[in-house]
C-alpha cells in the first residue's frame, strides 16, 4: 500500500465513522423526548450532542489527514 492510498483509506475510515456517530445522533434524538424522566431526558441529550461533536471531529481529521 502505498502512501496515497493509505491517505484515501485513512480518509474514508473517518467519514465511515463520521457518518456513523451522525446517525446514532439524529437516532437519539428522536428518542430524547421519549425518555421518562427529566434526568434521563438531559442525559440523552448529552450524549446527543457528544456524538454530533464526533461527527464533526471525524471529518475534521479527515480533512486534516487529506490536506497533508
């Protein structure tokens, strides 16, 4: 494997598990509402936005590793 393609994969890795935590995200979200207590409510909220922040913070890197 060569330093290029190592480049791409490496990529395509970090938008797989951007994509990811970005439809565990809006999966979640959906949820949040229906969650039974107030504490639970926030709770799911957090983690929320704790994988929206992932998301971004994978494509970040990506971007990163590409620009390189």
């Amino acid at each position: 494997m060569d330093h290029n393609e190592s480049v791409r994969k490496f990529e395509h890795l970090m938008l797989k598990q951007a994509d990811h935590a970005h439809d565990a995200a809006t999966e979640r979200e959906g949820l949040v509402l229906l969650m039974p207590s107030e504490k639970s409510r926030q709770l799911a909220q957090l983690q929320v936005k704790a994988s929206h922040k992932q998301a971004k913070e994978f494509r970040e890197l990506a971007q990163q590793v590409k620009e390189s």
